[in-house]
C-alpha cells in the first residue's frame, strides 16, 4: 500500500475528500490565486450570493488584516478562507460574531493538530509567543446586507524577516491544510447557531491570553491597565492603575507575551 504524503496537494478534491456525505459543494469556491477571499466574498455578497458561501484560496496578492495592514498569503504556506454570511441576529449579537468565529477557528485548530491556540483579544490566535492565525470581520451594506469573516492560517509559511519573530506556523500532521479547510468549512457558516447556543464565550474566556495579563493601548502611549476579563459582548474589561474599570469594544491592545508562557 503506497502511503499518502505528509501534506497532499491543497485543492478542491482534497477537502472534498474530508467533508460529511451529501454536503453542497456548490457553497465552496476555491482559488490558486486571487486579490483576497474577503473581497471576492463582498463581490459575490452584491451579486446575491447566499448565507453559508465559503471561498478558499493557495494565495492572496492583497491579503488584508485589521486597521488596514496586510496579511501575509503566500502560495502554499496556509489557509486563506473566507465565509458570507447573511445572519439574522440583532445588532448587539452581530457584534460577537468576530468572537464566535474566533473560537470556530480555534475548534479547527485543535480538532486537526490536537492542539489548542490562545486567543488575543479580539480576533487573533497564538501558539506560544506567535501568531498562527488573523481574522478579520466586514459588513457589506446594500440593499442584501452581509457579513463576510475572513480567517488567514499559517501552516507552512517561509516568513520575510519582519514577521519572523512575531508569526508562526501550526504544528505539520497529515493533509493539514485539506484536512483544516474541511474543518472551517463545517463550523464558519453556523456562527449565528453558535452564538444562539451561548456557550462560547466560556471558551473565549477559557483560552484567553489576556486575562489577567497587563495590557498597553498603542493608540494611548504611555497607557497601562490590568485585563479583568472578557464581557458578555465580548467587550474586553481593563482597570487601571486606580481601579477605574474601562470597556473597550474595539481597538488593538499590546501585551507582553512573555508573561503568558
């Protein structure tokens, strides 16, 4: 019997392969190369595309993170997905929705490595002192509003040296990037299920890398609070040096990695 490789060829048929019988592939658009997952998801969202629309790609040439930086996508060294979904939830539960998918992903994570990722307030996750994993929400306005979560995985990636230091790759197990692309395929599009459950902020909370931890605010030099933990819209809870507490529902938050070993 010829053994499969470690990692197969990432492709359509390879993540067919570990999909449930009877699942709609017609849902799963996948792509050597392209701009962004997250931009053709927008594209197909104006043109009406339904809720649960998931696109995949080898590589992206204008991969996007939060606040406007770049992702790093190159070919063959990760996952890059994006999921559309039209949810009918209020509008203080879509707010959690980049929450959800955070845990979705680290579920991923860990049921095809074994291994569970921390997560960094709001939306990234870590191994150790680097990032595996950034996700990234949008709205799509219109007259059929969406919202389209985007999730970049590093697998197998060779990082420039700007990023060597602060990015990683996930653990290497057979076919992990077929095997991870099924994974997210079978969770992403049943967030507003999820968050209906209620359960995952508890695993939020549970993973958290930053509870407990002393966070910085870049955006407020010189800034220094205590992370008291995570609220039930996923606001994150700081306290500062007098005990003021303070809510922040968005933003970018420091944290010294080296406390959290």
């Amino acid at each position: 019997m010829i053994q499969r490789k470690m990692e197969e060829a990432f492709s359509p048929s390879g993540i067919f392969r570990h999909l449930p019988n009877g699942f709609d592939k017609k849902r799963v658009h996948f792509y050597n190369v392209i701009d962004s997952t997250n931009n053709e998801a927008k594209r197909f969202a104006a043109e009406g595309a339904p809720d649960g629309t998931v696109f995949l790609a080898n590589c992206q040439t204008a991969g996007r993170g939060r606040v406007g930086r770049s992702f790093y996508s190159p070919e063959d060294g990760g996952i890059y997905f994006s999921c559309l979904l039209r949810p009918q939830l209020s509008a203080d539960d879509v707010v959690l929705i980049t929450v959800a998918a955070s845990v979705a992903a680290a579920d991923a994570i860990f049921a095809v490595t074994g291994v569970y990722p921390a997560i960094k307030w709001v939306n990234d996750l870590f191994l150790g002192r680097r990032k595996v994993c950034g996700i990234l929400t949008e709205m799509v306005s219109g007259t059929s509003p969406a919202v389209v979560v985007g999730v970049g995985i590093n697998c197998s990636a060779v990082f420039p040296e700007e990023l060597q230091e602060i990015a990683g790759n996930l653990p290497k197990t057979e076919d992990l990037r077929n095997r991870l692309a099924a994974e997210l395929i079978c969770k992403m599009p049943y967030l507003e299920e999820i968050i209906k459950e209620g359960n995952f902020l508890d695993q939020y909370r549970a993973h958290s890398m930053v509870i407990g931890q002393i966070v910085t605010l870049p955006q407020e030099p010189g800034s220094r609070y205590f992370a008291k933990g995570i609220g039930d819209s996923g606001e994150l809870i700081l306290e500062d040096e007098t005990g003021t507490e303070r809510r922040l529902t968005t933003g970018e938050i420091s944290i010294r990695l080296a406390d959290t070993d």
